[in-house]
C-alpha cells in the first residue's frame, strides 16, 4: 500500500450568520473533480476477513438502493433509481426538527443527482437519542419577543430514536395548535399547518416518534418536487455487507483502537483542545476488555452502551459489561462468514449493534457512497474519520463536501439597539476615571453639592501634570482616586443616563438575537419562503 499522512488535515468552517447566508465547500461546481478524486482513491486492496474491500463496496452499494427503494415507497411515491448505476450522493441527520441549514444538504442531494445522474440518499440517524421531545418556538411581539420549549411528546427516557415511541399521541396531535397559538401574529404562515397534518397521518401508521418525523418531513419534500430516498441507519446496521464490516473492526480491533485513539490525540493537537471527551471520548480498556466503536442493547432493554469486546481463543466475546454477553466465532486473520451468520442470528433475536458517529460516515463515505454532504458539525468530527482511514486502511480517504445555510424568520423590522452596549459600557467607565471630560461648562451655584468641579479639575490636572516618582506614587494615585470620587455627583445624572440607554441597548440586542437564532426548526418558516430560498441555493 502507498504510505500517506496520517495527521489530522486541520479545516475551519465558519457558521453563515448573515441572514440568507450559505456556505459550500468545495463549490457546487466542484463536484465533477471531487467525484473523479474519489474514484480514484478507490484503487486499492484492503482485506475485509475474507472479502476484498471492493467485493463489499459493490455488494454494500447494491444493497442500500435496493433497501432505501424499498422503505421510501412504503410511504411515498418516489422514481426508482436508473439501472445503469451512476453515484451515490449521501447525507445524514437525526430524524428531528432541524433548522433550515440542515435542510439545505437535502436539497443540495436533489439537485446534484439531477445534474450528475445516479441515486440521492439520505441516512436518517436513528442510532443517536432523543433527549428532549420539544421545540424552541419564539413568540410575543417584534420588540419584546419571548422563546418557549413546546413538546411534541412527553418526556421519557432518553432511548435512540429507533426504539422511541409515541408516548402521549394527544400531544403530539396537538403540537401544530400550542406552536402556532405561541407564534401568534409573529410569523406570517408557519409552514407547520402544512406540514404537521403529515406527521399526525403517519402516526396512524407507525408509533415510532423518528419514523412520523422524517417519513412526514420527506412527504413533504416531495410535494416540493426533491427526488430522494431515505433510509434508517438501522436498517444500514442490519444488512449482511455491514455486519462482515462490524466483524472485521471486532476481529482487528486492538489495531483500530489505537488508530482511533492517535487520531483524536491528534485532532485535539491540532485544535488546542484539552478536554478529552471532545469531539468523542477515547475508546477505553476496561481489564481484558477493549471498548468498540459501536453501541448495544436489546429489545427488551433498548438503553444503549457501549460495545467491549476481549478475546477467548478463537473467539471473541462482546459484552455491554453489564447483563448481555455473546460470543463470535472469529481470529483476527480469518474468515468472517460464520461470525456474519452469528451476528445476524443475534439481530433476529433482538441484539441490536449500531455504529457510533464516525463509523457512521466512515461505512458511507468509504463504502457506501461516492460523495458524502455534512453540515459544519459533522464536518469538524469527519476531520478525526480521515485520520483513522489513513492509518487503519492506509489509504488517502475520500473528499467530502461541507454544506450550511442561515435564514432568518421573515418578522418584519428587527430590533435596533439604541447603541453598542459595549460603547455604552465605555462610556460610563469614563465617568468613573474621567468625570472632568463630562462636567465641563458646570457651574457650581447650579448644584451646590458639588462645590467647586473647576477646582477640582484643576487640581486633576495638577496631578496628572505631575511626574510620578516612587516617593509620590501612593499620594498621587490617591489623591486622583479622590478627585474622581468628588466630581461623581456632577455626573450621577448623565450615569443614569447612560445605564437607561445600556440597559434598552441590551434589550433590543437580546430580542434581536433572538428573532435571528438560526437554529429555529424548518417548519416554523413559511414553506415558499424556504423552498425558495435553499432551491435558489443550489441552481
């Protein structure tokens, strides 16, 4: 194999803040030479327990189509996919109400399969957790805004979004109403009128809370005309190429720890962090046990841990370190058949084995796909997945593009500070150690609890004049001290001035950080205004 660098690669991305803003990188235009580079970087040999890595793209590649075909038109008609090939464009999200700049990767899939051919996959994540079934609806007035969490369910355990149901179906019918009663006159036509009767009608059909999010959110796309499949990581998880891929970490994994672990040394290197659970936690030694990069649970028992793995011979033992233990027929050289056969039986009796995040867009950027979308998130995070594929696979990984994008709600005329409250703030320290600057012109017989200001200013002045000395040093830090202290009253009423205007200034700013947070969920924008706006993005 060609030896490559296996350091980190460090890339910024910065977040559009400007309303309308956008950020692709590399450009659209672009993708013809990213897609030639990735097919080149293809061009190897890597032994997968017994398959070559090229034998399992082709069977993998085959096998996500066929699988995304099948579930999206379970609930939406959809083009099935030419049968003269072509790329795998992919992105992935949690199945959740993201924000507009998230959204974006979804059109930007539609558009690039209409330009290039082949096939638009989008991976809903459902391997991550729900922690709080609520959304963030602003509401109140332009100048005195307010922000409420509203839910969408109860609360429950934070379980992973494949074994999270529905809890309180009233609820979740009734979002719409409580969202749009918040919103008031705010938001001219939240698309959420559209678009929730879809969720609500794919709750009579599926339970699953991630299942109505994203199946009603991709309905919904395709009234707006985009041409995408969709399919769950779970499903990803379960098919027979994924599993050969799963027991070929498990088999050399002492390899991949180590590869994984250097990386976000040097990841952390590069970015001067010095916590070390960011972006992810190392992956730990627990005694004999080494700790995987993927989560288990059951069905009966859907909290998710993490996978650790210790050798038995021939075999390999996987444990949650808790209740659950099996064991896998499998040698770090040997072949991975039967260890498939063994993990698949498992799957059907209920052991669940899913990837964490950077096995997540390693399987679909190195196998599955020929050009992967991430937002800026998973962008930085995929900085630690190339260092891993240039030292555990040893090859150059393939380029991913980096797409985002900001939009305000559409509530009229923003906020306006009366000034910067950083001015302001500067300002009134003048007032504490300058107050001669702002009594100038005062004449004591106005206030006389001033006494004498010109005086005072004057003898300021005197002090200041005065060269310092070690042996004056304490008396004239002092006496200037004093000064200052005897001319406040001279200036009390231009501090209550000023304090008045910081504390509006500040007011307005925070309502207008409010009514432009960029994280606000799609569907509380108008649907024309934001298929509008991120078609327009990729035209």
């Amino acid at each position: 194999m060609t030896t490559v660098d296996r350091s980190v690669q460090r890339r910024r991305f910065a977040v559009p803040r400007e309303d309308r803003g956008s950020l692709a990188e590399p450009s659209l235009d672009s993708v013809p030479r990213v897609l030639a580079e990735n097919a080149s970087r293809r061009d190897f040999d890597y032994d997968v327990q017994g398959c070559s890595l090229d034998q399992l793209t082709q069977s993998a590649r085959q096998a996500v189509v066929a699988e995304a075909t099948r579930y999206t038109r379970a609930y939406r008609d959809v083009e099935p996919p030419a049968s003269d090939g072509g790329p795998i464009f992919m992105a992935g999200h949690q199945p959740g109400l993201f924000h507009p700049g998230v959204w974006f990767k979804n059109y930007a899939l539609d558009a690039l399969t209409r330009r290039h051919g082949g096939v638009a996959i989008n991976l809903v994540v459902d391997s991550d957790t729900l922690k709080t079934p609520t959304a963030a609806v602003p509401g109140g007035t332009v100048d005195a805004p307010t922000r409420r969490a509203i839910a969408f369910d109860r609360s429950e355990a934070a379980l992973p979004y494949e074994e999270r149901r529905i809890a309180d179906p009233a609820c979740f019918a009734g979002f719409a109403d409580r969202v749009i009663e918040q919103m008031g006159s705010l938001v001219p036509e939240p698309s959420i009128a559209d678009y929730w009767p879809l969720a609500v009608r794919r709750m009579q059909q599926t339970d699953n809370l991630g299942e109505c999010l994203a199946q009603s959110r991709h309905q919904w796309e395709g009234q707006w005309g985009l041409q995408t499949l969709e399919i769950p990581q779970s499903r990803v998880c379960r098919s027979e190429p994924f599993l050969r891929f799963v027991a070929h970490l498990l088999a050399q994994l002492p390899r991949f720890r180590t590869a994984h672990n250097e990386s976000l040394a040097e990841y952390r290197r590069a970015h001067r962090i010095r916590g070390g659970a960011h972006p992810v936690p190392d992956l730990a030694a627990e005694g004999d046990y080494l700790e995987a990069p993927f989560w288990i649970w059951t069905t009966d028992d859907p909290r998710r841990r993490p996978l650790y793995v210790r050798r038995r011979g021939r075999r390999l033992v996987l444990s949650d370190r808790d209740r659950l233990e099996l064991e896998l027929p499998l040698h770090a050289d040997g072949d991975a058949s039967r260890a498939v056969d063994v993990l698949a039986d498992q799957a059907e009796r209920g052991v669940k084995i899913r990837c964490r995040a950077l096995i997540t867009t390693l399987w679909s950027r190195l196998v599955l796909g020929d050009l992967f979308i991430h937002g800026i998130g998973g962008a930085k995070y995929d900085q630690v997945t190339d260092a891993i594929i240039r030292r555990f696979f040893e090859i150059e990984p393939p380029e991913f593009l980096v797409l985002s994008a900001t939009i305000h709600l559409p509530v009229g005329r923003l906020p306006e500070p009366l000034d910067d409250p950083r001015a302001i703030d500067g300002r009134l320290r003048e007032l504490t150690w300058n107050p001669q600057r702002f009594v100038n012109g005062f004449r004591a017989e106005e206030n006389g609890s001033c006494g004498s200001p010109a005086q005072w200013i004057a003898a300021k002045k005197r002090w200041i004049d005065t060269p310092q000395t070690p042996a004056n040093a304490r008396t004239r830090f002092r006496r200037i001290r004093r000064i200052n202290e005897d001319l406040q009253p001279c200036v009390a009423a231009l501090r209550e001035q000023f304090q008045s205007e910081r504390d509006e200034s500040n007011r307005l700013l925070q309502a207008r950080q409010l009514l432009t947070w960029r994280e606000y969920a799609f569907c509380l924008y108008p649907g024309g205004l934001l298929h509008e706006f991120l078609g327009g993005l990729v035209v």
